[in-house]
C-alpha cells in the first residue's frame, strides 16, 4: 500500500462538475492499493498519517501532528501510485489491484483513518474521473510505502 501525502492549505475534488470533496488546513492522501496489501498495511499506514509532525508550531517548525492542528483529510484512490516505467515509455499498472480487491480495502482504509483522525474523512470516488485541486502548503509531499518502512 502506497500514499502520497500532500499537506495542503486547501484541496478539493470535483466529479463531473459536482465539488464531493473540500477542505482547507489538512492533507490530501493519495492512495495506491496492491494485491498483497493486508489490513496490517492499513493499520500502520493510518496510525502513520495521523501521528506525521508536518504542521507547523508556535515557532514555525513542522513539529505538529494533523490531531494537533485539528485538521481534515481528503482521501483519494489512485493505482498509479503503483506505475511501473522501468521499460519503455508507457507505464504499466500490472501492481495495482483490480477494484473486487481494492475497494474494500479503499473502504477499510478510509474507515481506519476516520477513526484514528477522530473525524470522518472525506473522499474522492473509486474509479472515477477526478478533478483534484489543492495548494501544497510549504510545499509538504511525503510518500510511504508500507512495504518498505522507512
């Protein structure tokens, strides 16, 4: 399971001209989901986001959590996260679940995280085209593999 996290100072998304989603302070959470990925992946990964010191403190320093700043997060599905470009021009997807397999573990991980943020998540909607709008406040881009803990 991979996220790009992207702290924003405002993000949205759109969906055939209707806005689903909007937020101002918090982050818009890529996700990627893999075949292999266990509710293990979500528990982690989740605990992960909501515990990250990317919002800035009194002092200016990145040193507090999104519960700290009691800030919101959009959720939104994206198996390209899982794009392989090693051959050629055209990115293969191959890694990237198929929707019977990664929509509830889409679901699962938007539940997790409306938990552990102690406020409901908002969302994109899986497979759908997506406007996705947002200023990247710092700009503050983190991706995380829960197979490679780093």
């Amino acid at each position: 399971m991979r996220v790009l996290i992207q702290k924003v100072s405002e993000a949205s998304v759109t969906i055939e001209k209707k806005k689903v989603a909007s937020i101002t302070t918090g982050m818009l959470v890529l996700l990627g989901i893999e075949d292999d990925d266990t509710i293990d992946d979500i528990q982690w990964l989740c605990r992960k986001i909501v515990q990250l010191r990317i919002f800035n403190d009194e002092n200016g320093v990145m040193n507090r959590s999104i519960l700290d700043a009691q800030g919101e997060i959009i959720v939104v599905s994206q198996f390209t996260l899982h794009a392989k470009t090693k051959k050629g021009n055209r990115p293969s997807y191959i890694r990237a679940s198929k929707p019977e397999f990664a929509i509830p573990m889409y679901e699962q991980f938007c539940q997790q995280l409306s938990a552990d943020l102690r406020k409901q998540v908002q969302t994109g909607e899986f497979g759908a085209h997506m406007d996705v709008a947002l200023i990247n406040d710092g700009p503050v881009s983190i991706w995380i593999d829960s197979k490679n803990k780093e």
